[in-house]
C-alpha cells in the first residue's frame, strides 16, 4: 500500500479556470520538493475547469459538486477524500 501523503491541498473551485489553471502549474514546478496530494473541490463550474484540469493535471484528485455550495461545505466535502 503507497504511503499517504505527508500534506494535502485542497483547492476550492467555482468557474476560475485560469486561476485554478495557474494555481496547478505553480504546485507543478514543487512536486518534487514536497510530498503533497491536491484536492480540487469544482463547486458546479460550468467553464470547463474540470475538463481542464483532468487535461492538464491526471494527478490532481477532482471533486464535483455540481452546484455552488459555498466556501466552507465546498471544503468540508473535499476533506473527505484525504
């Protein structure tokens, strides 16, 4: 069995695409300085981010929620696939 992760970012998503897009190009560039996992909790975005980001980033774990449902349950659902 892999050994869990020593951190996990979660970030929350609502049609951001190209922050989320840069937020994950950033997190790129140090994945070999850290042991971390993402968690993209996508609180219903209809701009493709989800697409996008199983595009670009096959490793970033992705949470659907399909509708907004805010800050903190948008989290709150997302701490729930560490």
């Amino acid at each position: 069995m892999p050994n869990k992760p020593t951190l996990s970012i979660i970030i929350l998503n609502y049609n951001t695409v190209e922050m989320v897009d840069d937020c994950l190009a950033s997190l790129k560039k140090v994945e070999e300085e850290a042991d971390f996992e993402i968690i993209v909790s996508d609180n219903g975005s209809s701009d493709g981010s989800v697409e996008m980001i199983a595009k670009k980033y096959p490793k970033v774990k992705v949470v659907e929620n399909g509708a907004n449902l805010g800050f903190a349950k948008g989290n709150n659902i997302a701490m729930r696939f560490i």
